[in-house]
C-alpha cells in the first residue's frame, strides 16, 4: 500500500538524549503536522540543513512537531 498525505503513522519507540523513551502516537491528535527528519552525524549535507530546519521549526512551532533521528 502506498502511503498517502493523512494516513495514519505506524508507531514505534524512539529515545531522547536522556533514554527518556517516547512513542510517535504522542503526537498524534496534538493538531499539529508531524515531521520526522532522518539525519546523520557523518552526513554533510544532513548539517548544511541543519540551520534551516531550526529556523523553520522556531517559525512554526504552533504549527508543526519535528522529530529528528
């Protein structure tokens, strides 16, 4: 199945820089769009990237979640 613009996000568990663990369903209902951002420590273009992915989610927090992994 292709996966469509508003479908539902299958959950896992994910953990934060303290093994605090969270589960993408955490998100869901909040009313905001949910991004998950794939990056890399050794990925240069994933830190060129960096600095407008910041701007952008400071913009538009009330807006959007971002989840980087």
């Amino acid at each position: 199945k292709v996966v469509e613009e508003s479908d539902m996000m299958a959950d896992f568990e994910l953990y934060d820089y303290n093994d605090k663990p969270h589960h993408l369903n955490e998100f869901v209902g909040t009313g905001k769009y949910t991004i998950l951002e794939f990056s890399g420590l050794g990925c240069g273009p994933c830190h060129a990237a960096k600095p407008f992915l910041e701007k952008f989610y400071k913009d538009n927090k009330d807006r959007f979640e971002m989840i980087t992994i």
